[in-house]
C-alpha cells in the first residue's frame, strides 16, 4: 500500500469514528457532537496540508491554498461530512477526503497554483437533520436564504442557529457567497449503485445528476380508544398514510424510465400501541432524469391528497426540496475523461441517481464528478464499502485536473 492510499483510509477510518451509533454504522447528524469532532479533525489536517481554515455562518468548511493571482477565484474540491442515520463510511467523507489529499499532493510537490485551490467540507447534504437536503450547498449559492436557513428546525424543535451555537460555530457569518469566487466545483463520491462493479471499471465520470424534490406530508385525524371505537367511525391517521404510501410504488412504475418514489421517514403521533393514531408524518422523495416524470408524479400526489382529506382527515404537504436534473460542464467532463486516459485509468460515463452538492453549485460554477465504485452496490447502510485504491486513482485524476484547472506555474 502506498502513502497516499495509507493515509486515505486513515482518514476515512478516523471520520467514521465520529458516530453517534457505533457498531451500527455512522450516524453523524449536522452540529451534533460527531460533527464538531469530525470538523476538528478536518480542520487540523487541512492546516497541517498548508491550507488557511474558514468557516461560513452555515458552518462548512474551506481550506485555501492561496494562487499567484491577486484576487483570482477558487478552484473548490470536496463533498459533505454529514451522513443519513445509521449510513456508511463513504458517502461524503471519501470526497472530502479526496480533497484534502489533492491538497496534499500539492503541497508535497510544492506547487504554486495561479487560482487557488479551495478543499470544502460541506454541512447537512443529507437533510437527515434539518430536513430537504444539499443545506451547505444551497446556502452557498442564495438557493436558500438566510431567513429561510434560520427558520429550520429538527425533529426536536431546535433551531440550525441553536445548534451551531452549541458546537460554538458562528451563526452571523456570511453565507451566500459570491459566485465571481468560484472557478469550478470538483466532487468525487462513491457511486452508490452497481454499475461500475459490474463492469470492473474503478472511475466513472458524471454526466448528468438525477432531478428530485422532497415533500413532508401531515396527516392528521382524531385519537380514540382502539378498543372502543367501531372501524366505520375512525379518523385513521396512519391508515390513511399507509394507504397513500401502498400508492407510491405504481406511481413511479406508472413513469416509467427510472422514476423512482420513496418513502423513507414516517413518524406516528401518538404512538400508542392502544390509540388510534391522530397524525402521521411521513416524507415522499421523487426522482427521475427527466423534469416532466417528477411534475407529473406531484400532480399525482396532489390527487391523491385531495382524494383522501375526507371523513375527518386533513393532509398537509411541505415541498422540502426542488432540484431539476442537472448536465455537469461539458468542458470539466472533457478533462476529467482525457485526464484519466492520461493516467491510463478505466472509465465509464455515467448518471447519478443520487443528489449531491455538485447539482446545486452547477447553477453558480462549472462543475466535475467522477464515482468510485459501492461493494455490492450498497450505500446508505453500514455495509457501504469503496475500496481506498480506487479513491486513490480518484485522487490522481483530480490531482492532475486541478492541476490544469489552477494552471500551476511550477512543476
Ligand atoms: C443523497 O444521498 C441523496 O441522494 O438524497
Ligand atoms: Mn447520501
Ligand atoms: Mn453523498
């Protein structure tokens, strides 16, 4: 094994102690207690690698490897540190990681970039705390106002400002930021799926990223005695929810051409085994490549709405998230394809059904992806497992790519 490799997998090893459920895979939700361990350890590495920290009033991270050019904006290179309940090592930290050791390596062979290169550790892409998802990125780019940032709250009602204050973070910094700064977006990220373990191939460039949108249902009836209340006078919230639900599967075969249409979060009110449930909770996250799969399915789920907010039961529906499906630039999805044949490393094109921060910073940067592939094709598990070769020849396409991208001026 050599350094480079050595020293990814103990940083990936490192983060993935940063859990609140060890033994049970990582669970690092966004200004918890694993997340400042885990932002302190990325902040200590990326000034170690010679990169001059800063944070945002959202909390992400940057390290600047300053560029010859006065005023000249940054070549950013990175992913999320957070993750999904009980989730992987790999799904953001490996391009986190990768970022960091693309710093490395420029440190290492003392190279003076004319725009600077940027590593970002990136907050709540998941939403598995704040809800909806790409939080850093959206920030970053006005996609999500500052009002609108500050009105979050998690599933116990505390505010996103609250628990930055308490890991000491600084609410009042800046967060939008001036896309004029920006030159390009890099992002590396396991691919979370089976194709490129299928096919042997370690690198797979991103052509396009999936469209998705996020809604929080409430369903809400009349508690009761589940013992005493005859079947035809109920107000069943969670009857209701599990009939909607039962829907989504035909929904998104119905569209066919990868629509997708999951329900991955339900929560009961009031949660007694003897109680007829007064509300439910529960999110629908619907996906496809093509704009016109996701409206349709949202008109669908509207219909269903409307056919079910009847005999006691009101439906309410918060949309989370809207994201169209996105191109990556044309002219980085070049480079990073004639970088890895350089490097003579396999490639395959490919789209990603997954979100990531690269969707949201396309609209402001021209924007990168490549994939590393998931063992078996799982992700979002404790099982998720990327081999640290593969984001070691990540690592050197986008060492070589950011190379070109901040035009080096010594070898
Ligand atoms: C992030 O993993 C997403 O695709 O929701
Ligand atoms: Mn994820
Ligand atoms: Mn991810």
């Amino acid at each position: 094994m050599n350094n480079l490799q050595a020293r990814i997998e103990e940083h990936i090893e490192t983060l993935s102690k940063f859990t609140a459920t060890p033994g049970q895979g990582t669970t690092r939700l966004t200004y918890s207690n694993e997340d400042k361990k885990a932002r302190e350890y990325l902040k200590e590495k990326m000034k170690e690698y010679g990169l001059n920290v800063q944070e945002d009033g959202l909390g992400n991270i940057f390290g600047k490897l300053d560029g010859t050019l006065p005023d000249a904006p940054s070549v950013l290179i990175g992913s999320h540190f957070d993750s999904v309940p009980n989730g992987g090592s790999y799904d953001g930290p490996a391009g986190v990681v990768a970022g960091l050791e693309v710093a490395a390596l420029f440190a290492e062979n003392n190279l003076k970039p004319k725009y600077p290169l940027e590593v970002i550790a990136l907050v709540e892409e998941e939403g598995s705390r704040f809800g909806g998802g790409l939080m850093g990125s959206r920030g970053i780019t006005g996609l999500l106002s500052e009002d609108e940032f500050k009105n979050l709250t998690d599933h116990d009602g505390i505010s996103t400002v609250e628990a930055m204050t308490k890991i000491g973070l600084d609410p009042t910094l800046p967060i939008k930021r001036d896309p004029k700064t920006m030159k390009a977006f890099l992002e590396l990220h396991i691919e979370q799926g089976p194709i490129l373990e299928d096919k042997n191939i370690p690198i797979g460039v991103v052509e396009t990223i999936v469209g998705l949108t996020q809604f929080e249902i409430t369903v809400e009836g009349q508690a009761g005695h589940a013992g005493t209340t005859p079947m035809d006078r109920r107000s069943d919230a969670l009857v209701t929810a599990a009939n909607m639900i039962a829907r989504f599967p035909s929904l998104a075969t119905e569209e066919g051409e990868g629509t997708v249409v999951t329900t991955g979060k339900l929560h009961v009110f009031p949660n007694g085994a003897n109680v007829i449930p007064k509300k439910t909770v529960f999110t629908v996250d619907i996906r496809s490549g093509k704009e016109e799969h996701i409206q349709n399915v949202i008109k669908k789920l509207n219909r269903l709405i409307a056919s079910y907010s009847k005999d006691g039961i009101h439906i309410s529906a918060i949309q989370q998230l809207y994201m169209k499906p996105k191109k990556m630039n044309q002219e980085i999805v070049s480079l990073l394809k004639q970088t890895s044949n350089e490097l003579d490393i396999d490639y395959f094109p490919i789209n990603s059904g997954a979100g990531h921060d690269a969707m949201v910073l396309a609209d402001v940067t021209d924007v990168g992806m490549i994939f590393i592939p998931s063992k078996d094709g799982l992700s979002h598990c404790p099982e998720e497992w990327s081999d640290s070769r593969d984001i070691a020849k990540a690592v050197d396409i986008l060492f070589q790519t950011a190379k070109k991208l901040t035009e080096v001026e010594k070898k």
